[in-house]
C-alpha cells in the first residue's frame, strides 16, 4: 500500500517539472524540453580556446601553444596561457640559432653577430669590419665570430668599451702649471693620479686601474684636500673643481655598472653610463644627498655617439667659499653695489658633467634641484641666486643659470650650461623704521638726562651711602658712557678704524654695565635672603664690575679684530659667531639675576602681607607690581626680550618692547632709586628749598641796598668827582 502512493507521488513531480520548467543546460522548445547551445555566445571561453558543446553543457579546449591549469575547463574555472616553448625547451631551433617566444608558438633567429643564409637556412657570421666606420678611423678592427673588437691607436682610447670608437686622449688637463709652490701637496697626488691614469689609456696594452677603484682613490684623496680647508681661495678652488670635473669624464666610461654610486666623508656621487650600438633617448635623473640633476640623453650625448654616454652628479660636504669670492657678486649687481649685502653658499656645491663635451651653450637647459642648508624663507632681506663656478673670472657668477622656484627648503635652477653649481642667499639688511630709531633717540636722551642725575645723586648724596649706592653709581656711570657712545658713533661707518674703536667702547661698557647688575642681583641677594649686614669690598667690586668685561674685550680684540664693526652698525659681527662674546655673558647675568628677582619677589611679597595685613588687595597688588617690574629691569630682564628677535613670529612686538625697554633704562633706574626712595625725596626737599632760600635771602639783599642807597646823597669823588653808590 505504501509502494503505490510513493510512486503515485513520484508520477505527480515528474509531470509538474515537464509542465513548469526543464534541468540546467536545457531549454523549453514547445512542450520538449532540449539541450542549450553554451557555444553560440560568442567568445566564451576566451581568445585561446574552443569551445565543445555537450549534452546539457560544454567544455573548453585550450589551442595549440596553449595550456591551462584545469583540464577541459569551463568559463567560470580557468583560462589558457601560453607556453614559453624557449624555456620548457619544447622547440626544435639548431644549435646555431636561438629561440624567440611568441603568443602561443616560437621563432628561431640567429644570434647578433650572425646572419641567415637564403640558401640553406643557417647562421652564417656577418663581418663588421667590412663597415670602415664601425671603429673609426683613430683604431683596427678585428672580426670575431658573432662579435668585432675595436683597437685604438697609440694616444687613442674607447675607455675600455672594445665596440666603440676611438676619441683622442688629452692628458694636459691634469698637469700642473709651472708655478705650483702654492698648490696643497695632496692636490698634486691628486692629479698625478688622474695623469698617470690617462697616460696609461693612451697606450693600446697600458696597464690601468679599474673605473670602480679609480673612482674610489679619487673620492680618498677628495676628502682629504676638503679636510685640510685648503680650497676656500679662487685659485685653488678652480683648480680643485676642474679636476674633480675632468676626472669624472676619465672614469665615467670606465665604470661597468649601468648606475654607480659612491659616498665618502665629504663627497657624494652618483654615474650612469649607457653602452649600446644607438644613442640612448629620453630622461636622466641624478641625485646626492644634497642635490638632484635632470637632463636629457640627448644633451649628455651631444651631436656624436661613440657607443657609449655617461652623467655625473658630484657633491661636496665640507666645500665652502671664501667672502672675497661671494663679495664679487656685486659686480654682476649693480643694486648690490652701494648696499651692505653680504652673501653666502646656502647648499653644498655640485659638480654636473656629461660626455658631451660642447656644454658651454647647451640647446636645452639643464634642471638641478638644491637642498638649502639654513632652512629660510625668502623675504625682504633675503633672495636665493643660482649661480655656478666661473674659472675665468675665478668667481661665482650667475649668468646662464636662473631661479625657477624657491622655498624655505629647495631651489630649483634652470642653467644653459654645465659647471659647478651651488644657490648663494643674499642676506639685504633691514632698513631701520624711522618709529624705532625716534623711539630710541628720544629714549636716550631721556636717559641721559636721568643718569646724570642718579649720578649727581649717588654721589653727593650723603644720607644714602652704602654698597648699593656704590653698585648704582657705577652702573648709571656705564649706561650713561654706552648710551652717549651709542647715540652718538652707533652709525659712524664711513671710518672703518672710528666704527671699531665705537663698537670696542660699546662691548666693554654694556658688559661693564652687566656685571654692575649681577653685583646688585648679589647684594640684593645678600640683603634679602642671607640678611647679612656686611658690605662687599670695592676692590673685589671693581674687579668684577671693570675687570672681568676688560679681559674679555681684550680676548675677543685677540681672537677676531675685525669682529668690531659691521657694514651697517658699529657693533659686534655675526661671524664666527663672534656676537656670543657679548651674548654669553649678557645670558649668564640675567639667567643669575632672575634667580634672585623670584626670591625677591617672595621675600618682598612675603613682607607685605606681614606688615600690612589690613591694607586692600588692589592697593597692596599694585604696590607690589610697581616694585617688581622696575627691580626686574634694573637687574636686566628687559634684555630677556632680545632673545625673541631670533624668532619668526612676533618678532616686531619683542622688537618695539626691547628697544623702549632698554632706551628708557636710564629713566627707570632714576624713578626707582631716585624719585622713589624717602631720604633721596627729602635731600631733592632740602636742596630746592635751599635754592629757594637763596634766592629770597639775595632777592631781599638786592632791595634793601637799594632802598638804603636812595636815602643816601651823592658824594663827589676828590679825585675825579664821579658819583659812587
């Protein structure tokens, strides 16, 4: 019973799949259902295969040449690729020719140096001296099966490259000229080296040192010559960059790898050379640590190809100029000529060679790419030049090279011409704003008139005698000496002996003045912390105060005379950081004496509260900040304010707050120790009244003697009978 319904069932299904739909790879034709043609679509299995139709699918047959991972694959499994018949080593070439693959099948070709035959199908070898112009006409060729080789005659060389031609080799770049006592030793090695080297070329059986190890002793002499410093004047410098030049252009065709790189102490270098039977054609990028090269093959190659072409980039670590050279800018700059603008190398010197030998007028320019060595925008005191060595007039020069973008970090230069190149920045001094030097001026005079008060006061007055008023009568002595020296020679250039003499005057004065600063910070010091009651003795003061800033003109006048006065103040020069001779001490005195200002700060506010518990916040804030901001600039700290004007970013606003500061020192000093201290006030009482005094008690003489004079007769003189009163 359970057999008949199952197959009921099963007839049931059979019947609702005819009448609905048929199986995959079947499709319904009127009430049949029949097999699907995959085939008909067209490129279904791919371009390398064909398709097979089957009963309710298909399968696919990869073509001959081809194989696939998956047998009788379809669409949705696999693809046919083709096979290198030359490296499964499935082709019948003889042995005289080589396989060449191809899609799906092979070729054999005949090796270089050989040639079919037309008659029986073999390679037969081509003589390539049969071409008289293969080797020129400076060498003798020699025919080898598959290949040729060029000999050179004597005076000849194809730089070791046997299948190119031959150039003249001219060894008199590297000799010395007849005057050679001022030439360093170690560049004499150097180019002995080179000469001996290229002699050794000329000879067609000359025994040579390899391209790499030339390379290499060259680069070891290199950074012994930059060690020394030896090469900063004109005529070393020349001498120096033609070599590095000309040695660049023996080894560049020696070296066998298609890029050689080279890095030493003080030199970076990177070569490319291309060997073929035709010039190479587009882009050839070079680059050091310092500098990129972009050029064209077909400028390195120029108008003759040997077989052979080579670019060189050569940097220098350690290679800088002398001033005198980069002062000869000015020449080439008339705008430069009665300014004060000093120059200086802001990248490390490169040295650019070709094979091209005609590169003094290049038909398209050259692009190098410099990395700045002081990161610095340019501005209104500072612009980046291109500029490269020029030998004849032994100087750096900017003709033939332009700036085509500049940043705070890279210069990119356009040149028409090959040499050594490097970017100068032109440092143009910033013009003095006519509100500051009023500012100062005005601020001077001031002071001026307020120092010699205090020292009027410090001096003669006796109810305020003491080591403080010793400190401030010294210190108002040098700030009164430096303010008027300062207003008076701070400008005098045009005498350059003058300008020292004002700058020397100026350096020992405000260092004088600083050490006053410290003695006061000590004796502040003394008084509010330790509370001690003893004075400091005047000898061990004047030594201090006049002393230690004497032996450190002195030192500084020994190290660097001409640090003493610059093209546009007659103050301390920036070079060789002679400036830090002034700004080493001024640092140590204000860091000292902040420490003492805090102290004194708490000390002072401490005492405040003590002593006036029931005065007011504001009134006790205000007395308190009034006390603080003048000791702090007695003790110096205005001059905290000069070190923001090494800052990019408010440096106008520390400027203007440094020179009010300072300029209105005087002034501040008088306030504080003058105006503000009782006994002085009452001195300045007695002395105005006493004036006063005077001038009633003499007002009073005057009238009573001529009141008694008009009371009185006339008397005649015995002798002349002239009235007398």
């Amino acid at each position: 019973m359970e057999l008949k319904w199952a197959l009921l069932l099963l007839g049931l299904f059979l019947q609702s799949s005819e009448s609905h739909g048929c199986n995959v790879g079947f499709e319904r034709n009127s009430k049949l259902c029949v097999d699907t043609d995959e085939c008909a679509t067209p490129n279904l299995c791919g371009d390398h295969a064909l398709c097979l139709n089957t009963h309710g699918s298909y399968y696919c047959i990869c073509n001959e040449g081809f194989n696939s991972t998956t047998p009788n694959f379809t669409a949705t499994m696999g693809e046919c690729r083709d096979i290198n018949e030359c490296i499964e080593k499935t082709h019948n070439c003889p042995s005289d020719m080589e396989c060449v693959n191809t899609i799906g099948s092979y070729n054999c070709v005949c090796r270089n140096g050989y040639r079919l035959l037309r008659t029986d199908s073999r390679c037969d070898d081509i003589n390539e001296c049969s071409d008289p112009d293969v080797c020129g006409r400076n060498a003798q060729c020699f025919n080898k099966p598959g290949s040729y080789s060029c000999k050179c005659h004597h005076g000849y060389s194809n730089y070791g490259n046997n299948q190119s031609k031959c150039i003249e080799m001219s060894c008199d770049a590297f000799e010395l000229e007849s005057d050679t006592e001022d030439v360093p030793v170690k560049l004499k090695n150097l180019l002995s080296l080179l000469s001996s080297s290229c002699e050794s070329m000329r000879k067609p059986n000359g025994s040579r040192l390899t391209g790499e190890q030339l390379l290499e002793n060259v680069f070891t002499s290199t950074d012994e010559l930059l060690s020394d410093g030896n090469m900063a004047a004109g005529e070393m410098l020349s001498q120096f960059l033609d070599a590095m030049e000309n040695s660049m252009r023996l080894i560049g065709p020696q070296l066998r790898a298609p890029v050689t790189r080279m890095e030493t102490h003080n030199t970076f270098a990177e070569v490319t050379v291309m060997k073929s039977q035709t010039p190479p054609s587009g882009r050839v990028t070079l680059s050091t640590d310092s500098a990129l090269f972009s050029t064209s093959w077909e400028t390195v190659v120029g108008k003759s190809y040997p077989g052979f072409a080579f670019a060189a980039l050569v940097s220098y670590k350690d290679l800088n100029s002398s001033s005198d050279l980069l002062h000869k800018m000015r020449s080439e700059k008339s705008d430069d000529k009665e300014r004060s603008v000093t120059y200086q190398l802001n990248s490390e010197v490169v040295t650019a060679v070709v094979s091209n030998t005609e590169t003094k007028q290049l038909s398209e320019p050259v692009m190098l790419v410099f990395t700045h060595v002081e990161e610095r925008a340019e501005s209104e005191d500072v612009v980046y030049s291109c500029v490269y060595w020029d030998e004849a007039q032994g100087a750096w020069s900017g003709r033939g090279c332009e700036r085509a973008e500049s940043n705070s970090t890279h210069t990119v230069c356009s040149c028409s011409h090959l040499s050594s190149f490097a970017v100068l920045m032109a440092l143009y001094p910033v013009q003095d704003s006519f509100d500051l030097v009023l500012i100062t001026r005005v601020g001077l005079v001031l002071s001026l008139v307020c120092l010699f008060l205090c020292i009027l006061t410090f001096k003669f007055c006796r109810s305020i005698q003491g080591t403080r008023t010793s400190i401030h009568l010294h210190l108002s002595i040098c700030l009164f000496i430096a303010d008027l020296v300062f207003l008076c020679g701070i400008s005098s250039t045009h005498n350059q002996v003058a300008c020292a003499i004002v700058a020397g005057l100026l350096h020992f004065f405000f260092l004088s003045a600083f050490c006053w600063m410290l003695l006061e910070g000590v004796q502040l010091y003394r008084m509010v912390v330790l509370v001690f009651h003893t004075t400091l003795k005047h000898l061990h003061m004047y030594l201090v105060g006049y002393g230690v800033p004497l032996v450190i003109v002195i030192i500084s006048a020994i190290a660097f005379p001409k640090g003493y006065g610059t093209d546009r103040h007659c103050w301390l020069s920036l070079d060789r950081y002679f400036i830090w001779s002034f700004f080493a001490p001024v640092c140590i005195v204000v860091v000292l004496n902040s420490f003492v200002f805090i102290i004194t700060v708490w000390k002072l506010a401490e005492k405040f509260s003590s002593l006036n518990p029931d005065l007011s916040k504001l009134r006790n804030i205000r007395g308190f900040t009034v006390t603080a901001v003048a000791q702090m600039c007695v003790l110096g700290g205005m001059w905290v304010f000069g070190c923001f004007l090494f800052q990019q970013e408010g440096t106008q606003v520390a400027l203007y707050l440094f020179t009010i500061l300072n300029s209105l020192q005087g002034a501040l000093i008088f306030i504080m120790h003058c105006l503000l201290s009782k006994p002085v006030r009452d001195e300045y009482c007695k002395l105005i009244s006493r004036i006063c005094s005077l001038k009633e008690k003499k007002y009073s003489e005057f009238s009573t003697n001529q009141s008694s004079n008009s009371q009185q007769p006339l008397r005649s003189s015995p002798t002349t009978g002239e009235s007398k009163i």
